[in-house]
C-alpha cells in the first residue's frame, strides 16, 4: 500500500523544450549557411559600412585602454634612458646640423636658380607636400594582408590614398579611414602597385609587392634589362600620388632564365617598418595645370618681332643715306 503512495508523489520529469525540432548538427549547418549568405551579401552590397564605422568608433576607447600598459611600459623605459647615452647623441646631432647646413647653403642656392628659370620659363614650381605626423597603433590582423593601423583617422584630415612615408623611404599607402584611425597597406602587400624608376638610369617600371616574404617584384621585364643588384628604386610621381624622387627598395636579386623571357628581379623595402612607430601622412599632391597651346607660339612671336624690328630700322637708315638727293 505504502509503496504505491511513494510511487504515485513523485516528481515528473519536464518536458523537452524541442520535443520534435531538428538535431543540433541541422541548426549549426543552417546558421553556418546564413552567415555565409550575410557575409556575401554585405560584400556585394556593402550595407554594414556605416554599422561597422559606428562600431569601430565605440570600441575606439577600450583599444586606447588596452593599448595603455605597452605605452605607459614605454615611456618608463624611456624615462630611464642612460644619461650619458643622450649627451653622446645630441653630440653627434649636433656635429650632423653644422654638416647638413653646410651643404643646405649651397641647396637654397640650386633651388633658387631652379625657380628663378622655371619663372622665366613661365613654368609653375613645385609645392612641398603637407604632411599629418602619425603612431603606428598595430599591425593588422588579418594574417594574409600587410597592414599597420596608425592613430589618425577622418577626424584628422586623413583620406584613402594618402602616401605614407618615414625618415627612410615609402611604407604604404592608407586604403580605409576611421574617425580616429586608418589602415595603411604597405608596400609589401600583393594588392599594393607603386610606379618606380631606376635612381642609376632612370628606367621606370611598376612594383608589386610580394607578401609575408617583405620582398618587392618587377614583373614583365625582359632579361635585358639594365638593371644590378644594389640599385636603388625611388618613386617616379607619374601617378599623381606619390612624389617622385622618394625611396622605396634596393635590388638584391637578378634572376634570369633561359625558358623564360622575363627577368625575376626582387627587392628589399627600405622603410623601415618594424623598427620605427612615427609615420608621415602626406597630402593628396595638387594637380599642376598645363600651359595653353598657344604660349609657345606666342613667345616665339614675340622673339621674332623683337629680333627684327631692330634689323628693319637699320636697312631703313641705309635706303636713306644711300637715296639720290
């Protein structure tokens, strides 16, 4: 008797919340396939743009918290830099500043007749490109794309395809902006093509860069090319966004094979990313406006005229003196 009263009080199992619903295995498949749907979709449409803008500038102050230890580690560290080290330093930058405004002196003095002969030559100089001074914050995280985040963004003035150099040479270009930070693609990425030209010939080529093995190519070249290990590579400016005359690799390898028409020409950056944080933003350079068709003409108009007017004068004085009287 007693034991059917203990059977009939107790407690009964609660019913499963999916009683007949698919197996895990179905729903993980089916959010697997709509991410993917998503993904391709904000790709194609790009409708997360101002979601992520938004994003990014929220998480703006967590990356400063999280970014403050390593700076506050190195400003103790410089704190305690040696003494004796700094005065050895500003020795020798001081004995540098007396060098360099040594050869600066004879410098102003070439820019001066270079400017003083494009004004005669009615042609425009050209103007120093602005700069916007920058910290390297991190690299990228993305392990298939060579990209540093610096800590200027939209709120600085900084724009997408802005150069970017340091002391040494080109790093990049910046291809997305933040309001308070922006992506720069160095130079060693594969999707990142810069116009060079040779310093020792002047020949001008493209570069690509080469990816995780920080090396630069110059493709399509034929082995005949006058190019040598320990050449230098500067920007030639043909593109309107890099300054010409602005360092960018150094060959290190010529490989040339007989079962293919093109040279395998690799070079080494010379910025040097990995051991500097300041970096220079410089402004979109201003188009120079072309010279009308009809300047020449018209300055050669004006020699003429001005050459013979002189020489009709004296054959009109000799027709005088040489006239019957």
């Amino acid at each position: 008797m007693l034991k059917g009263v203990h059977q009939k009080l107790e407690p009964q199992e609660s019913p499963a919340f999916f009683v007949r619903g698919p197996s895990p295995f179905s729903r993980m498949m089916f959010f697997c396939a709509l991410s993917i749907v998503l993904m391709a979709v904000d790709s194609r449409l790009n409708y997360l743009a101002q979601f992520r803008q938004t994003f990014i500038a929220a998480l703006h102050p967590l990356e400063m918290v999280a970014n403050a230890p390593s700076e506050w580690g190195l400003n103790i560290r410089q704190y305690f830099t040696s003494h004796n080290r700094l005065l050895v330093e500003n020795q020798q930058l001081k004995q540098q500043a007396v060098e360099h405004k040594v050869m600066l002196q004879r410098l102003t003095t070439i820019e001066l007749e270079n400017a003083h002969l494009k004004t005669l030559l009615k042609g425009n100089a050209p103007l120093i490109p602005k700069a916007i001074l920058g910290e390297i914050l991190h690299m990228g995280r993305d392990p298939f794309s060579n990209v540093v985040v610096v800590n200027r963004g939209s709120q600085h003035a900084v724009e997408a395809g802005q150069a970017v150099v340091d002391a040494q040479g080109v790093v990049g270009q910046v291809t997305r902006v933040f309001p308070f930070s922006a992506e720069v693609t160095l130079i060693t990425d594969k999707n990142l093509s810069i116009p060079i030209q040779v310093e020792r010939n002047q020949l001008r080529a493209i570069a690509f860069g080469e990816g995780k093995s920080n090396t630069i190519d110059l493709p399509f070249l034929p082995t005949s090319v006058d190019i040598k290990v320990g050449d230098k590579l500067v920007t030639s400016g043909i593109d309107g966004v890099y300054p010409a005359g602005l360092a960018v690799a150094k060959v290190t390898e010529v490989r040339q094979s007989p079962d293919s028409p093109f040279a395998k020409i690799i070079s080494t950056p010379i910025a040097g990313v990995n051991n500097h944080l300041q970096l220079l933003i410089l402004s979109m350079p201003t188009p120079v406006e072309p010279l009308p068709a009809n300047t020449g003409e018209a300055a050669t108009a004006a020699t003429v005229a001005t050459t013979t007017a002189p020489t009709q004068q004296v054959k009109a004085k000799k027709e005088k003196q040489h006239a019957p009287r």
